[in-house]
C-alpha cells in the first residue's frame, strides 16, 4: 500500500520560504507511472494545485505561483520537496502531496496533510 | 486556465435519496481528464472518479460519473450515512499544463 507523508515546520515567518518534504513508502518514486504533485488549501476553502514533478525531475507549475515555487525530487530518499519563496498570510494552507498517475490525470493517493501556518 | 463551477453550493437530502451534483468548466475539458474527490472534515481528498466515468479502486458502485465537453455530473444512487461530505471537481488541461478545482459542493444531511 502507498504511503505519503509530508514533514516541516508548520510555522513560517512572512518574507520567508517554506519547505516541505513528502516522503514515499510502499512504492517507488522512480516508477515511470506518475507525475508527485503539492496541492494545498486555505482553511474552509478549496483545493489548489500548486505544481508536480516527474521522476526525470522534470516540472510544471501554477502559473499564478511559478514565479515563487520549486519543486524538486530525491529519488535515494524516495522523497520530493516543496520550496515556496517570500510567504505571506495568503500561504497559510493545510498543504498535501499526492501521486498522480500519468495514465489518468488525477491524483490516487494523498498524505494526509499538514498545516503551515505563516505568521511573525 | 479553464474554471470549474460546481452546482450547487449546498445540497441537502436524505440517507436513501439520490444526489446528483454539477460539474461545468469554462471551455471543453477533455473526458479523460476530468475527475471527481470526496473530502469530509480533517481527512485529505480521496478519488472517486478519473476519466470523467471509472470508478477508482475501492469506490462502491453507488457512485457514478457521466459527462462531456464542459458538463459533467457525479450521481450518489442511494445516500448512505458517509457520504455526507464535500466533493470537489478537478480537471487537467494542457496548455498550460496544470489543474484545476471545482470550488466544491457540500453534501448534508436534511
């Protein structure tokens, strides 16, 4: 069975960057089969995807937060990471990993979240 | 960026009732890329849905998905207890690539 986990500090100051890590178990990152995406969302409301990254390392991003994102893979841990620049209030989310297949273009497996709360 | 609107906001019913909620994007989505989640309080998403009509694995056959072009629908056939919950649209499109979500419809007890 698929397992994601996300990890990092759950506060962060505004101007700041915040990292997470999602680590995979049950399955391999490498698999050529699925794209690992970060998805978040602000308390009491919707979902936004944030962007994914294929086992080649290649990426893609929400273009509305491309310019503050990057996403990257340590396929050795079986982990992918999260790096968002220069938070504000706005950032605050309950934000999740998840797996998505290449095939179906959705997302099969999810951690289970974590709140990142950006506060000084 | 192509916009997913669910219908409707709220949706009241009866354990036993059947629930068909809304789903209509902005221009043509793709079948094979539109998708369905339920979420209820303090649990992550959990996929319902993918190829607008396949049911994922585990999912009771209560729940089914229909649609084309720019509307598509989840139906719940008979309501059980757990299926009070949220339930989100999603779509990928291509150009650029990416995702979207419906901004949900909430699914209570009447």
């Amino acid at each position: 069975q698929v397992q994601l986990q996300e990890s990092g500090p759950g506060l962060v100051k505004p101007s700041q960057t915040l990292s997470l890590t999602c680590t995979v178990s049950g399955g391999s990152i490498s698999s050529g089969s699925y794209y690992w995406s970060w998805i978040r969302q602000p308390a009491g409301k919707g979902l936004e995807w944030i962007g994914r990254i294929y086992t080649s390392g290649s990426t893609n991003y929400n273009p509305s937060l491309k310019s503050r994102v990057t996403i990257s893979v340590d396929t050795s841990k079986n982990q992918f990471s999260l790096k968002l620049s220069s938070v504000t209030a706005a950032d605050t989310a309950v934000y999740y990993c998840a797996r998505g297949p290449v095939a179906a273009a959705a997302f099969d497996y999810w951690g289970q979240g974590t709140l990142v709360t950006v506060s000084s | 960026e192509i916009v997913l609107t669910q219908s409707p906001g709220t949706l009241s019913l009866s354990p036993g009732e059947r629930a068909t909620l809304s789903c209509r994007a902005s221009q043509s989505v793709s079948s094979s890329y539109l998708a369905w989640y339920q979420q209820k309080p303090g649990q992550a998403p959990r996929l319902l849905i993918y190829g607008a009509s396949s049911r994922a694995t585990g999912i009771p056959d209560r729940f089914s998905g229909s649609g084309s072009g720019t509307d598509f629908t989840l139906t719940i056939s008979r309501l059980e207890p757990e299926d009070f919950a949220v339930y989100y649209c999603q779509q990928y499109g291509s150009s650029p690539s990416m995702y979207t979500f419906g901004q949900g419809t909430k699914l209570e007890i009447k």
